[in-house]
C-alpha cells in the first residue's frame, strides 16, 4: 500500500524520509507552499494532491525543477489531481503536470 500523508498546514517540506512512494494529501484551507528537499538522490519520489487549495510547489539552493534552477515555482491548480514529483539526478526533480 502506498503511504499516505495527510497535512493541513499551508506549507508543506518533505523530508528526505518521506521520498520512498509517499502521497501527501493537502487540506490546508488556504494557499499551500510545497518546497522541494535538498540532497534527493536518484529515484526518490512522491506525490501530492490538494484537496482544497492552489499549491505552488518552489525550489530553493541548488535544486532544478523540470529543467529551471532554483529559485523556481511551478503551479498545481487543479484540485484532486495527482501530482508525482521524481528524482531523476541529485536534487533535479520532475513533476508530472499531465
């Protein structure tokens, strides 16, 4: 079964512990912050979804997003829509927008 992590603060940090298959369910009643780790290796991964609000997924240091170095941010509007954020390099991250 696949973990699922149930968070209603507005702003959400995964730790490295949590990038083995998690899914975070966000419930957070106002706009969320969702920022990438630093130091995820290849394979790391997870998902998100919003139950309730916009999540702007950021970047900070060295982490690249999609290809963007940090600073970076990209916009998860779509409510109950999963989002699966991988680990393709050392701190690159790929987020599935389709």
């Amino acid at each position: 079964k696949m973990p699922i992590i149930e968070d209603n603060s507005a702003t959400v940090a995964p730790t490295s512990s949590q990038l083995s298959g998690q899914m975070f369910s966000l419930v957070s009643g106002s706009a969320i912050t969702l920022t990438l780790p630093n130091s995820a290796s290849v394979g790391d991964h997870f998902s998100f979804m919003s139950h309730t609000s916009n999540v702007t997924v950021v970047t900070t240091g060295i982490v690249s997003l999609n290809g963007v170095a940090a600073p970076t941010t990209l916009a998860a509007n779509t409510n109950y829509k999963i989002y699966k954020v991988v680990c393709v390099a050392t701190d690159k991250y790929i987020i599935d927008v389709n």
